[in-house]
C-alpha cells in the first residue's frame, strides 16, 4: 500500500458545482496533515492543514477521519479559477517527513 | 520580504554538462529540500536538510548532489550521471520535518 494514495482524476464539474476528494494514508501515527494547490506548472502552495476537529476556509473544508485513515477535501460552490491539481500531504512511515500523494487533478467547466 | 528563490526559472544544458539549481529562503526554516516533478507526475524527494552541514538522500538522489553550507541556501547540482535529467526542479524549506513547507517557484533544466 503507497503511503499516501489519491484519486488521480480528472473530477471534471461544472461551475457551482461541489466535489469531493479522499486521500488514505497508511501510517496510523501520522499527525501532519495537509492540503496543497497546484496550478499547471507552478510551484504547490498550501491550501490548508487538516486538523482532528476539522477545518473550513471559506469553500473549503477539510476532515480527518483516524479511523479509516484518510482526510477529505471538500469545495462549494466551485469557480472555475479552482481548476487545479490537489495534493495531499501527510507525515508518512519515516515519522519526521512529509510525504506528498500524487494529486488529484480538479477541471472545473462553465 | 520573505520566502524562498530559485534561480534561474529555465536553465538549457547539453549532455554530459554538470549544473547547479540555486534556493535560498529567508524564512529562517531549518529544513530544506529538492524535489523533481516530471510532466503529469507527481513530487519526488531527491535530497533533504533538517539542518546546516547534514543532508540526506531522498528517493531518488542518484545523479545528484548538494550542500548545505548555510542555512538559508541549499544548492542542487545536477551531475552527468543523472540519466533523465530534464524535469521541473522544486525547492522547498520549513521549520522542521513535520510542519508545512513552503516551495519555491521552480527550475524547468532541459537537456539536450
């Protein structure tokens, strides 16, 4: 099992759409958990950690499910500017590194 | 202003020519890292530095070189023994192992 896995995509919405992604992870110490953006042919940046509580950010939210092992990313209301690849992030099997998913490629259609 | 360069933004070698991929962060972050991403894939670890003068090998450090002198610059040369080494160069920086890192804005190496 990879470490972190996604969904590869393309989620292909219509504008005002929701979606939905999961990332699972197989390390059940991890305690980093995050969220990145990516735009084709740029740098990621961070789009939210993902805290036990749950998190929102406007039309984001994030959630952390320990049992299952795998944290969501959720977006309303979609604009077409949130096109993008989403990865997730998370402090795998060596315990003190990040280690990033593949990414899950968002297209969001007028 | 703070945040972390890379320079330069596109950089042509011809084969068999050793470069070096330039970052530096003023963020005041102890750890540093490379990364490559090839075209619809995603990141993969060449080296990283949780501290100044220490760096270990990532998942694909092969071909690969760097240093970590100081702490706000940690250079990456790319060696002729890098068999594929045209990609998109990340480099990122944070405080420590377990907390975000912030990327800079990326090296596109060709090489012909």
């Amino acid at each position: 099992r990879k470490e972190v896995e996604q969904d590869p995509g393309p989620f292909n919405v219509p504008e005002g759409a929701t979606v939905a992604f999961n990332c699972t992870y197989s390390n059940s110490a991890s305690q980093s958990f995050f969220w990145y953006r990516q735009d084709c042919r740029k740098e990621p940046k961070l789009l939210m950690s993902v805290y036990s509580s749950g998190n929102e950010d406007g039309r984001f939210t994030a959630q952390l499910n320990r049992a299952s092992q795998y944290i969501s990313l959720l977006i309303r209301d979609s604009k077409l500017s949130d096109s993008a690849t989403y990865l997730c992030v998370v402090n795998g099997n060596a315990g003190n590194m990040l280690t990033f998913g593949g990414g899950t490629r968002l297209m969001v259609k007028p | 202003d703070g945040g972390i360069t890379q320079s330069p933004k596109y950089l042509f070698r011809k084969e068999g020519q050793n470069v070096t991929l330039s970052c530096e962060q003023n963020l005041n972050h102890d750890a540093m890292y490379w990364y490559r991403q090839d075209p619809g894939q995603g990141l993969r670890l060449i080296y990283y530095s949780q501290i100044v003068n220490d760096f270990q090998k990532g998942d694909i450090a092969e071909g690969y070189s760097v240093s970590r002198e100081k702490k706000e610059s940690f250079p990456l040369t790319v060696t002729s023994a890098q068999k594929n080494p045209t990609a998109f160069y990340l480099c990122a920086s944070a405080l420590g192992g377990v907390y975000e890192q912030y990327f800079g804005p990326g090296t596109r190496l060709t090489v012909t």
